[in-house]
C-alpha cells in the first residue's frame, strides 16, 4: 500500500468504523426487539433507538444503578431525569433502585416504548415519561442526576428515530442550559464515543463551568466509549 493510500485509510477509519456500526445496528432496528441488560428484559419498539445494542446504552444504565445510594428510612428518593430516554432503559434501572424518574423524548414511539417497560418491571408509579426537547418539559424542575444517552452526529434528523442518531445543535443546548435543573449538589452523567460528535460533550460541559472525569470506559467496534461524570464547579 502506497504512503498515499495508508494516509488515506487513517483518514476515513473512523468515517468508515461509524457507517459500519450503523449498518449494524440497523440491523436490529425497525423490528421489535427485546434485549437482555444484567437479567432485565427491555423490549424495543420498531421506530425506536436500539441502546443495548449500542452499549453505550447499557453501560450509562449500569452506572446510573451504581450511582443512586441507597435511600435511608424517612429519606426522599433521589430525582432522576433520563434526557432522550428512547426505550427507558435507563430510565427502568434507576427507578428499580428507588429513584423517582422524569423520563422524556421527543419521539412519540419513544414515549410509548419507555411507558411500556416501565409496566414491565412494576415501576411505572415512580417513572413519569413526558413528551418534550431536552429541558422543554421540566421547567422550573430540579433534579439529583441528568443522564444522556446523546445523537453520535452532527446533522439534520429526517425521522423521529433519527433524533437518536443526529442532531444539529442538541449537544451545545444541553450542556448551555443542563445546570438549570440540577438540585445543589447534582451531577450529570452522559455517553460518549470517540469517533463521534459526542465526545466533544465532555469538553463542552468543562467551558460550561463543571468539572468532568471518566466513571466508565471500553472498547467497542474500533472507538472508546466512556460514561463521563459532570459536576458543577463550586462559585
């Protein structure tokens, strides 16, 4: 292979890794899915966003479980809001440790799918999933822990399970205005890959005025996908 051809290569890896994994995904989309995360069923509706699949999906699910302490007699639940909640994976494991859940999506399949896993486990009364962009349907609102599962691209969504994968400027309007619903001391906990838009998130939350660190790291399809922590910076 010529010098040229190799530069080449370096260049359109990860251009090429990213169309790889959505034919992948692709797979399993547009058809009912039920996956298995850590013995819990979640079933994915056909015009939803696969996150098991994804793992990236699975892994902020499990870190979001770790995070919520467990709550002392007399205590109130820690409030949870699961930004893009897709099929309310994260949403369902939070909630199954003791969290009270505001889950929202735009995607109107969305909004059914995470309703109907949240009946699947028996935690539909501490799981209100609500119909809304990103902050829209809880203002005035605060809340211990924002998660996002965030779109990997850059670019504009031509259908509702497109939003998952795309977005125009969803990135920089979360981290501008996602310490509007934290509670004091609250924290954000988002996904993101390294070939992909999403991980300059982590950055963008830093300018915003938190701080940020890794809680959770692998390796998947040729990127590192990392679950970042974000905590406001004390004034």
């Amino acid at each position: 292979m010529s010098r040229r051809a190799r530069l080449w290569s370096a260049a359109l890896g990860p251009v090429r890794r990213a169309a790889e994994m959505r034919a992948r995904l692709g797979r399993r989309s547009r058809q009912t899915a039920v996956e298995e995360l850590d013995g819990v069923a979640i079933v994915v509706l056909p015009d939803v966003y696969n996150p098991v699949s994804n793992r990236t999906g699975g892994m902020l699910a499990r870190v979001l479980r770790d995070a919520i302490p467990v709550r002392p007699p007399g205590q109130p639940a820690p409030r949870l809001l699961d930004v893009g909640t897709g099929c309310g994976v994260s949403a369902v494991f939070a909630a199954l440790r003791g969290a009270e859940v505001v889950a929202v999506d735009l995607n109107p399949e969305a909004i059914r799918n995470a309703r109907l896993n949240a009946q699947l486990h028996h935690v539909e009364h501490r799981v209100d999933v609500r119909q809304g962009d990103l902050f829209d349907a809880v203002v005035g609102e605060r809340f211990d822990i924002v998660a996002f599962d965030p779109p990997r691209h850059v670019g504009r969504p031509s259908t509702f399970i497109d939003l998952a994968w795309e977005g125009e400027d969803v990135l920089e309007r979360f981290a501008a205005t996602v310490g509007d619903v934290l509670a004091p001391g609250g924290k954000v906990l988002i996904s993101t890959r390294t070939d992909s838009a999403s991980h300059t998130l982590a950055d963008t939350l830093g300018f915003a005025g938190f701080d940020v660190r890794v809680v959770a790291e692998g390796r998947f399809y040729g990127a590192t996908e990392s679950i970042v922590e974000a905590v406001l910076r004390k004034s």
